[in-house]
C-alpha cells in the first residue's frame, strides 16, 4: 500500500518532490512569469490520470485559480475553484500552532514529556512517553510508530472489502493510539526520523488536556474564527464534505490499476487530529500566509516552527514543527505541507515572508504529485 493512500502521505510525497523536482528542472517557468507553467503542469496530471484538480495562488500581482478535469465521473461536473476537500496532514500545521500558541501563553513547554500531560498513554513494547517531548511529537523524532502502517489497519480502513464494511466506523484517539501501542517503535526518542500519524493524535489529545477543549474546538477559536476560514472545518465524524465539493476517488488497493470507488463519504475520526480536516485552496493560502506573516505566532514560536531537522534520503525537504522546508530546483524555498486521505491528494506552500502561496487538490490518491505544479508556480 503507497503511504501516500494511507491517510497522509507526507512521506511519499517528500521523495517524489525531489524525483519530481528533478524532471521539472529542465522545463521550470521562471518568476513573474504568470502562472502559464502552472496551469500546463495541472492539466498535465489530469492528461496521466487524476479525475479532477483544482489550485489557487496569490502573488504580488494578485490571486488567481485554475481547474482541470471533472469533480465527479458520473456527472462529468467539472472542478470548481472553491471546492472544498479533505486536506488530510495538512492537518498537522493547524494543529502545531495551537500547541505553539500555547506554549507562547506559558500553559506548556515543547520540553515537556508526553507523561507529564498524559501520565501512561504512549507506553508499551519499548514506547516510553516519559523520554518524548512535545517537540519531539511534532517534528517525527519520537520514534512512535505510525498506527497507519498496522497491517490490520491497512486492510481496514484503505483496502476495498475492509472501506466499505467500515468506512462510517468512529474511531477514538486511544483507539487509534493503542494500535500503535503494539508496535515496537521506530526508534530511540531523539535519535532519527520518521513520519508517524500517531504523533500528531496525541498532540490533538495534549491540546485537549491542556485547556478542557477538543482539538477541534482551539483550532476553531483560535484559527478558523480570527482568519475568517469560513470553507474550512474539523468535521469529527461527520461523513459528508460540505458544499461546493466534488467527489473524491480512489483504488482502494495496493497498484494503481483497476477500477476506481468513490470514496467522498467516509468517517474521518480514522485521521483524527492527524488529518481529518476540510478545507479550499483559498483557506490553506491565506492560512499559510498569516502563519509565515507572522499573524498567529510570537515571533519565538515562529521561529521554533521553523527550525527543522533533516530527513535522511530527501536532501531538499526538512521539517520543522508540523512545517516542512523544501528547496526547489531554482533554489526558492517554499514552506507548507502536503496531506493526503482517502481520494485527495493536496499540497499548500508559501514562500518565507508568506506573500506567495500556492495551494491545490486532485481528487485521487492513487495518481497525481503535487511537486511539478510547485516547481512551475515558484521557479
């Protein structure tokens, strides 16, 4: 099964951004030059197979969309600008500024251990919660294993047989921490990387311990009401994506081949605060754009934020506190996340000072880098 499929993809995608990096060097478009580049590599991944895509950008010349493909097969409807869609580990962004909002309001440390706020919960099978840090959970080095690669798992929740006998199950962080629980981990906390789901559940589980509010809740009230996100929303467990929307596709298996399910409705509790969240293009670049600007974090946290460590085998992407550095080809570094979940692949990046963002979505996770797109919207 592609991590890419099961449920975020961060990882996937990191290593085709440099596969994909490389191929767009020849051929990159150049800055000022308007978004011709950009709109060729969209409907280049509609022309290799996705369905449907959709992106927006804003730069000093202002904000523009374009859309390639149909939002559902059945109707032939065709994507719009402002479809929302599930945006998967871009998730993990949100969630890391709420922690470090709080860690600037002195309620929490990024040194703290999982323990201390939540005495017993990562144990088990060489897991220690007392030796991870906050830190440690948002920038993958604590070694937890990502519940999303259990086997079990994976035939449950991304395979054919498995989504649809329990594609409207509800599942609880324990739920989902336990799984991980059974693993060894990764490694020992501090002394590697690895991506992993299950840190971010239990940093949406940290954030509710720390104010008496659902993950949910602080990101509703602390984001999404001060930015006027009004296309974005954490859905918990509800299993439609609001209007205007298309629909979201998948194999629901582990090639590329075969028929293609419609996967839109399903119960995102699986994601948890690792990805279940809905969003549009024009939400995730004005999110970014506030988050590198400066709008929602001290400048201490910011910088924290931004401090990254490398990922062994990709070269031009670090990643820093749910925030990733990549090194275009051109050498213009944009920061963001990608995410991916049942039948969406999306990435959202802007570059440093947050005056130029690109955010897109393909309706597919079986088909489809977001990485040629980036490389022509930003060299």
């Amino acid at each position: 099964m592609r991590v890419r499929t099961a449920l975020v993809g961060s990882t996937a995608l990191l290593v085709t951004a440099v596969l994909a990096g490389q191929a767009a060097a020849a051929t990159a478009g150049h800055p000022g030059g308007g978004h011709s580049g950009t709109r060729e590599a969209i409907r280049a991944a509609v022309e290799a197979g996705v369905p449907g895509a959709t992106a927006t950008a804003r730069d000093s010349h202002g904000t523009w969309s374009t859309t390639a493909g149909v939002g559902d097969l059945r109707t032939g409807e065709p994507r719009s600008a402002a479809d929302r869609y599930r945006v998967g580990s871009i998730t993990k962004t949100f969630v890391a500024t709420v922690l470090l909002q709080l860690e600037a309001e002195g309620r929490l440390s990024l040194d703290d251990t999982v323990d201390r706020w939540l005495p017993g919960v990562v144990s088990g099978h060489g897991h220690d919660g007392r030796r991870i840090t906050v830190r440690r959970l948002l920038n993958h080095t604590s070694g937890i294993y990502d519940y999303t690669s259990d086997d079990d798992f994976g035939r449950t929740h991304f395979l054919k047989d498995g989504f649809f006998r329990h594609r409207y199950d509800t599942l609880a962080p324990d739920d989902l921490v336990a799984i991980a629980m059974r693993h060894a981990p990764e490694f020992a906390p501090g002394t590697s990387w690895s991506y992993s789901n299950t840190n971010y559940v239990v940093a949406g589980m940290l954030i509710e311990k720390v104010t008496g509010h659902s993950y949910a809740t602080e990101i509703e009230r602390r984001v999404l009401g001060p930015l006027h996100l009004t296309a974005t929303s954490v859905p918990g467990t509800r299993v439609t994506v609001p209007r205007p929307s298309g629909r979201a596709y998948s194999k629901l298996a582990e090639t590329t081949t075969g028929p293609t399910y419609d996967v839109t409705a399903l119960n995102p509790s699986m994601a948890s605060s690792a990805g279940e969240m809905i969003s549009n293009s024009a939400d995730l670049g004005r999110f970014y754009s506030a988050l590198m600007g400066g709008k929602l974090l001290p400048p201490r946290q910011l910088k924290e934020m931004r401090t990254t460590v490398k990922i062994d085998g990709v070269p031009n992407v670090r990643y820093g506190l749910g925030l990733m550095d990549t090194k275009l080809t051109c050498g213009v570094h944009v920061w963001g996340h990608d995410g991916g979940i049942h039948g969406s692949t999306s990435s959202a990046v802007t570059t440093a000072d947050g005056r130029h963002f690109l955010a897109l979505n393909f309706n597919a996770d079986w088909t489809g880098e977001p990485a040629p797109v980036i490389e022509k919207e930003f060299c």
